[in-house]
C-alpha cells in the first residue's frame, strides 16, 4: 500500500528546501516530470509530438509556473505551445522562460478546444473554496465542447480539493494528473478521483515525518494455507444473512465466503435449505467461529442481536452490512460497519446529525472519517469507488471498480470476501480491520462479473491467483 497526504503535509515538507532557497530546483523538477508526461501522452494520442498543439490555462501560482516551465520544454521539442493566463498576473521566472522558448501568451481562450492538449496549470493542491467568475463559466463551456480531449492536470484538477476529494461544480475533468512528491489523498477518494484521470507522481524529493492521511490499495492478497493447518486453524466464519424476503443474499454471502479460501462456513438462519443446497460445504448451525458477518438479505431482528451480542462478548471481528446496521448499539474495534450512502445517511440522522445522501456521496471520505471516530470502529462506506476509514480518521482507499459491479447482490458478495479474509487472520496479525476490508474491495473488483453470483463463483479463481506464495 502506498501512503496518501494531505496538502498540509506537503507544504510542510517543502519548506526547509524553500528556506534552504531550493524553490527553483523543485520547480524545474515538477515541470520536468510533467513535461514528459505530456510528450508521452502526445506520442500516444497523436503519433508524434512534432508539431502539436499544446494550450496551458496558467494561474498566478506555483502550478502555473510549473505550468509555464513545462511549456518551455515542450517547445523546444517542436511543440506549438500557448499559454492562457487567467490570472491579473503570472508566475515571473516561468513566464519569462516560456515566452523565450517562443511560447505564444495571451488572455484569450479561442484556441484551447482545437490543442492537442490541454495542461491545467490554474490552481494547485492548496486552493480551497468556489471558483469564480468568468473563470467558473469559461471551464465549463470549455469542457462541455471539449470531447476527449487530452488534459493534463497540473498536481490537481483546478476545482478538485487535493486534501479530501471533495468538488467544485465546475472542476476540471482531467485525463491525467500528474502530482508532484506525494500521493494525495483527495485524488483518490471520490468524486474527486472521478475527476483526475490516470494519477502520476513525480519525486521532486519530498520526504515527511508525519503519519499519512491514509493509504492507497493497489493489490490483493489472499493467506496461504499451512501444512499443519487443519479446517479450524484457517478460519470459521459465521454468517447471519438472507430471510424469507431475500433468501440470496445468504446464497451469495456464504458462497463467496467459502470461495475465499475460509477453512468453514457456519451459517445461521432461514435460507439454511437453500444455502445448505446451493453450497453442500457450509455448516448449519450455531458453533464455534472467529468473525461474523451479519446483516445482508434483511435477517429477523432477533438472531441479528444474537450473533452481534455473541461477537461483542467474545471480541471476535465481524462485517456488520446492510440489515444489521440500525441494530448496532455497541461495538469492538476489529468491527467493519459497511453502509451505502443511503444507510451512512440513517447512521448519520441516528446520531443528530443532518445530512442528505447528496451530500454523503459528494463527500464520501468526509463522513467516512466523521462516522468511524463516532461509531469506535473502521467504516467502509461503499461506492463507485469505495472509502475506508479507521476510527483514528485515516482513510483507506482502493482503483475505482467495474461499473458492473452496481447490481443486487453484489454488497452480499463482498461482506462474504470481508468476513472470510477477517476469519483466517490470525489473532494479534499485522492487517488491522481497514486494510482486510481493502483486501476485499480490491478481491471483489478482480471477480468482478455481470450477475453477483458469476462475481461469488469467479472469487475461487480470483483467490488463488492471489495466494501470498504466488
């Protein structure tokens, strides 16, 4: 997993080396890096970079210097290049660099739907609040005649808060982002992952002291059985799911536990003939397990209290989905509560707090962060692109997934990855609870099929191609 910043975090390991007055060189760096990403891009786009057309939308700050620098280069590559400032003034250094380049300045925005590409060098990572006018209409015009264009984002899409994801109406849509020194965290929480492409970094030699904002997860792994491991050693898991209503999602729960690699299924409740048919190898019946997961397909009230007092009483970890969710009155910090927007609303409403599923979904890292402190435990908070949070803030965050994915079910299939990978870690193992649920994300996206049963039947295969000895 790789470590995700704040802005703050940033600026804070910048300055020695802005005191040191080593300004420039991380400038020369940034623009460096993004220039050949842009080449890159060009070659890809277009065959050649000889020739194009490259169009920076340059503000006042640091991203349009570097913004400007990159131009530079890119025109003595043969690059026709032109910058459009949008600010009262420039970057001096990068401004004066360009121009003796052959970079054509101007103020007017004519020529940037018929570029190549465009570089967006107006705001950077430390920009907060709304934009403004004629600035806000000029990017959305823009973009609404701009039809796949390439566009490279200057450290962040201008509009796009860098620190928590969260975005402004009239944010650019990048097609690549290239960030300087550290992975931000809002590139990779949404909306504002939605908004920034393919993200690069460039080391311009930035280093921090600080614990990270989160992590990001880029690769699954699932634990290999041992030797002398018998049924018990590699994890029992308990799962409470499915009723009369929804008798599937025990189906799928169950089934996507045990293709997981789980050394036992245990299942309690009142799809027991179905699962029991559907999947021979499950247990029906209380008994001794290591992790719960209860909650999907609507279980009754009262077996969903039963199995949550048990794992309260006994510590064990536990996937709390769906159903199962308003009855959570006390919890354990190896717990995974895993709301939708809309249950993440009712959880909110619950502890006096209002807010609209709008709301929740246009900053989904926010109120992941804000519930997991309240609850005392870690809270996935599903979406197109899934956010987790530990009760101490730090957000975990994984690629954007199938869209195929959005079908009935598929919340079911991914509590059962979640229940077995907790199951077969170990008492006192090195993953906490957050990076297991990641796991599953990252698990679930891999299996990914057209129906939630094709994805709990693929996890099988998916589960040894991603055994920790391969």
């Amino acid at each position: 997993m790789q470590p995700l910043y704040t802005s703050q975090h940033v600026r804070d390991a910048e300055a020695p080396l802005l005191a040191a007055g080593q300004g420039r060189e991380l400038m020369l760096k940034a623009a460096t890096g993004l220039a050949h990403v842009v080449v890159r891009e060009l070659r890809n786009r277009c065959g050649r970079v000889y020739g194009t057309r490259a169009v920076a939308l340059v503000g006042s700050g640091n991203n349009g210097g570097d913004a400007l620098y990159a131009l530079a280069f890119l025109a003595r590559r043969g690059v026709r290049c032109q910058a459009v400032t949008v600010a009262q003034s420039a970057h001096e250094e990068g401004l004066a660099a360009a121009v003796a380049a052959g970079v054509r300045v101007t103020t007017e925005w004519d020529g940037v739907r018929d570029a190549d590409v465009v570089i967006d060098g107006i705001l950077g990572t430390g920009a907060s609040g709304a934009l403004r006018e004629p600035l806000a209409s000029q990017l959305t015009a823009w973009q609404n005649d701009a039809c796949d264009q390439l566009c490279v984002a200057v450290d962040a899409p201008t509009g796009v808060n860098a620190s928590t994801g969260e975005v402004d109406p009239h944010a650019v849509r990048a097609t690549h982002t290239v960030t300087f020194g550290m992975l931000k965290a809002g590139l990779f929480v949404q909306p504002g992952a939605a908004y920034c492409g393919q993200v690069e970094c460039v080391d311009i030699g930035l280093t921090s002291t600080d614990a990270p904002a989160g992590y990001l997860h880029t690769t699954a792994s699932v634990p290999v059985p041992e030797e002398n491991d018998h049924k018990y050693s590699r994890g029992v898991l308990g799962v409470a799911a499915g009723s009369r209503q929804y008798p599937g999602a025990a189906v799928l729960t169950s089934l996507s536990a045990q293709n997981t690699g789980v050394g036992m299924v245990r299942y309690v409740g009142d799809a027991a003939g179905l699962v029991m048919h559907s999947v021979p190898e499950v247990v029906a019946g209380w008994g001794r397990v290591q992790a719960w997961v209860v909650g999907p397909g609507a279980p009754e009230d009262e077996l969903v209290d039963a199995v949550l007092d048990e794992a309260y009483e006994n510590s064990l970890s536990a996937v709390i989905d769906a159903g199962a969710l308003a009855r959570v009155n006390k919890v354990r910090n190896n717990w995974v509560l895993t709301p939708h927007a809309g249950e993440a609303q009712a959880l909110c409403e619950s502890r006096g707090w209002a807010v609209t599923r709008e709301e929740i979904e246009s900053a989904p890292a926010h109120w992941a962060r804000r519930l997991a402190p309240e609850l005392g435990c870690c809270v996935l908070l599903k979406g197109a692109r899934t956010v987790i949070s530990e009760p101490d803030g730090t957000v975990h965050a994984t690629p954007v997934g199938p869209a195929r994915l959005a079908t009935a079910g598929s919340g079911d299939v991914l509590a059962g990855i979640m229940g077995a990978l907790m199951a077969t870690e170990q008492p006192g193992g090195s993953r906490s609870a957050a990076v297991v649920a990641a796991n599953a994300v990252l698990i679930h996206h891999a299996a990914a099929g057209t129906r939630a049963l094709e994805t709990a039947q693929t996890i099988l295969e998916v589960a040894r191609s991603h055994r920790e000895d391969s």
